[in-house]
C-alpha cells in the first residue's frame, strides 16, 4: 500500500501439515495446522478485502489441496483445507462485484516434499494419476495467474483442481 497505494491480487499459499490419524492427534496439532491454513487466509482476507473494496478491484486466489476431499491421517490438514474452500465460496458471494475470489487445489506437486518421499512410496502415489505424473510448481503458477488475470474477471467462486486426473472418478483409492 504504502509503494503502490492499492492491492490488487492476494494469493493465499501459506500452508503447513503434521500428519497423523485423528485419534492419536492433538488439540494443538489440529489447532497448529488450522491456524496457519485456514484461520491465517482468514486473517489477512479480513484486512485486505475493505482495501480491494475501496480501489473497486481485487483478485483473491486461495491454494487449497486435493486433500480438501479427505485424506488418510490429514484430519486437521483436510478440515483446513475443505475450509478453506468454503471461506472461498463464501468470500466470493460477499465481495462481488469488485472482488472475484476463486480457489486452486494442487494435487501432487514437484517441491521437495515431494522428492523427499521413499522411492517406493513415489511409485504408489504416481500409479494414482492418470497423467502418470507430478505436476510442476510452474503448473499451479498459472492455475494462480489465470485467476489474477482479466481473463477470469466473470469467474468467481470456484475451485480448480490442478492434479493429473487424480481426482477423477473413483481414483482416490
């Protein structure tokens, strides 16, 4: 604000998990995971969509994750980001006409949580996507640059699923 006097496009991409089945988790590990996921893009939508509003523009991208559907030991990870999709939608309704807020939600990503997984568990995972493939960070980078762009200015409320196929169908066995 304080170089350009305005905010155009607020990307929300800060996420963090601490994986674990439901019943051994935590309250702080289910808190942790929701305060920085969820109740952070809150947080700083709140302060930054009154600014939006009063320039008449705004783009909001929120990066979900596939996992907003559940996942096996992601209680809390899931719950945030399924949250964090419903905040979308809700956000949408509330800020239009001059703020469009759309939501991503990567599937396997090339990033060094990724390649930090065991050979074999890289294999199980891969057999997963029908692309028989990673996405690559490039690939949510214009996933987030379509919706921050003049090209979506009628599309607000929605989720894209960027994920090779992964999520199609019945495939999240």
């Amino acid at each position: 604000m304080n170089k350009f006097g305005r905010i155009d496009i607020l990307v929300n991409n800060a996420g963090i998990f601490r994986d674990k089945k439901l019943v051994d988790m935590s309250e702080e590990e289910w808190n942790g995971v929701l305060d920085v996921n969820l109740k952070g893009a809150f947080l700083i939508i709140k302060k930054i969509a009154p600014l939006m509003k009063q320039s008449g523009y705004g783009k909001i991208v929120n990066i979900s994750s596939v996992s907003h559907k559940g996942n096996f030991g992601q209680a809390n990870y899931s719950a945030s980001k399924a949250g964090l999709v419903s905040l979308t939608n809700t956000a949408a309704l509330e800020l239009a006409p001059e703020i469009t807020v759309n939501s991503i939600a990567p599937g396997s990503i090339d990033t060094p949580l990724f390649r930090s997984m065991d050979e074999k568990g890289k294999e199980k995972f891969l057999k997963k996507i029908p692309m028989k493939r990673v996405g690559q960070p490039e690939e949510i980078a214009q996933a987030v640059l379509f919706f921050s762009s003049d090209a979506s200015s009628y599309v607000t409320g929605t989720l894209l699923e960027v994920d090779g196929g992964l999520t199609t169908g019945l495939n999240l066995k």
